[in-house]
C-alpha cells in the first residue's frame, strides 16, 4: 500500500477525522474525540474511553505506521505492559491523503509530563518488558532505517551535531566524549537480531502511580541490536536505577544479551540520546519549530546519570 505524500503543514482537525470515520468506519463516528497533547510523527486523537487515532504527520512515509499494523497485533500478547494495538484501518483519499489507524487507548501519562518514584518497581518492569520483547525476531522483520539500531561508530556525524546543538556544560564535554569512544570502540552484536522498539524515550513510555505502565510509539520498530533499547535504562530511569535494571536483565535472559559490548553500546548511546533531549529543549528555549523545552532538564539529567554510572 502506498500513499500519496502528506503535506506535513496539514494536521488533522475534529471536523474532518469524524468525517473520514464517517466514511470508513461509520460505527465509531459519533464517539467522544479530543487531541491528545504530545507527537511529532504522529497526532494521536482519544476516540471514546477505549480507543485512539493514530494519524500521520511529519512521518511523509506510510512505513512507521503499515509496520505498526502488521506486527503490533503479533507482538502485544508476548509483552507485559500495554501497548497500542492497530485495530482498524484508516485508508488516505483526497480528502486527506495520509495514513491513519484506529488503536487501542493506553492510559497513563508521558513519562515526560509525570515522573518515577518507585525506582525499584520500574526498573524491573522495564527490564521484564524489554526481556520480553527481545525475542530472536523472524527472518522478515523490518531492519533499522535512518539510523535506529546502527553501531555508534556508524553515528558519528549525529553524535558531533547534537553535541554541538545540545551545548552541554563544558566541563562534562571530555567525560561525553569519554563515554562515547568507549561505545564506538566496542565489538558489534553478532549474533541474531532481536525485537527492538528503538525509541525508548521518556516521551513514548506512560507512568501511573509512580511507575512504568505502558510503551508507546513503535514506528522505528526493527529487527537488530538490543543496546538501542538498553539505552532506556539511563534515559528513563532515576539513579540507581540503571544498575538494578541491568542487573535483572542479564540475571534473567535465556542467553548473554547484556554483555559487556552491548553495554558499552548502550551506554553510548544513552548519551547520544541525552544530547537529543537537551538539543530538542535548547531548540525550544529559542523558539525553533519542533522545540520542547521541558526536554532539556530531562536530558541534561539523563546525561548527568549516565557519566556518573560505574
């Protein structure tokens, strides 16, 4: 399925969602809908008290959310936290030619609007979750594109430029670089891929009562290296959190997944993800499109716990 190419200064309105429910899922037309604050490649829409319209974007390709609907539904019965499941099928027309999907509702609040306080309990379920999901994946399992899931020494140009744009104190710039030679210096996973989400970060996991409850926003699902995902454990996690969620991790997984490559590559990118967040809340500080700037304390803070980590 191909669809035409979105124009991405154009965001769905009420209006004209409850008229392409109309025309292609009448059913669920007259039900209680409201924009949920948050997304970028997505708008994400509450439809009634149990499900969400997911709805394109800046994503100019149909790809993030046909993978969503092929594999969502395969791999939501294996994971022990919610995750939103692709239901139904919204097809572009002219009337809005991008692609939208009828999902099941998560409840809970962006880590990035909540916060963790019992660190204990979400290191182990996030550790649990991600035992969970890094499963050797089939053969047909979508690859990492637009560097999800490639070896930090294949990310050299994103380091330097978010590095640049993050403006991080100076004086934790030799530890970054510190960090991020070590990962770019470690031996590559070889043995074969696994799920990964690929975008664990605090925007796309949801918090109730003071711990992780649900995962969100697989567009950049692929096939690969678990390190992406073991990055989460510095970015979401409070202090000390990272270690016991670690620790559970290699305790429990059926082989070495957490070796001390992997972790040397997931700590590497930890950091170039916390240059991301603090980028992304320099970027909303001056008011550029796109900006968050509640992301840059977040990030700052993630990349405070990943150089003090031993």
């Amino acid at each position: 399925m191909t669809a035409p190419t979105p124009d991405v200064h154009t965001d769905a309105t009420e209006a004209l969602l409850r008229e392409l429910l109309r025309d292609q899922h009448p059913d669920l037309a007259e039900l209680p809908l409201h924009e949920v604050a948050g997304g970028w490649g997505n708008q994400m829409w509450r439809l009634g008290g149990e499900l969400a319209l997911r709805v394109q974007r800046m994503d100019t390709s149909p790809a993030p959310q046909l993978k969503e609907r092929h594999w969502l539904p395969r791999l939501a019965p294996q994971l022990p936290l919610p995750i939103p499941v692709p239901l139904r099928d919204g097809a572009p027309s002219d009337r809005f030619p991008k692609l939208w999907t009828v999902v099941t509702w998560i409840d809970g609040t962006p880590l990035d609007h909540g916060g963790i306080t019992r660190t204990d309990h979400a290191a182990d379920t996030l550790a649990d979750f991600l035992l969970a999901l890094h499963r050797e994946a089939p053969t047909d399992a979508p690859p990492g594109e637009g560097g999800f899931g490639a070896h930090p020494a294949d990310c050299a140009p994103a380091f330097e430029h978010f590095l640049r744009e993050a403006a991080p104190p100076a004086d934790l710039t030799d530890p970054i670089r510190a960090v991020w030679a070590d990962a770019v210096a470690a031996p590559a996973w070889d043995r074969p891929p696994v799920w990964v989400h690929g975008d664990l970060h605090p925007a796309n996991v949801l918090v109730t009562d003071g711990t992780l409850t649900g995962i969100v926003d697989f567009g950049a699902l692929f096939a690969g290296d678990p390190a992406s995902d073991l990055a989460a454990a510095w970015l979401l996690l409070p202090a000390d959190g990272a270690t016991r969620c670690l620790a559970r991790y290699a305790g429990c997984a059926p082989y070495d997944l957490a070796d001390s490559a992997t972790v040397r590559r997931a700590r590497g990118l930890a950091v170039l993800k916390s240059l991301f967040l603090l980028s992304m809340g320099r970027a909303g500080d001056r008011g550029l499109p796109g900006g968050k700037p509640h992301w840059g304390p977040i990030g700052l803070a993630a990349l405070d716990r990943v150089l003090r980590w031993r």
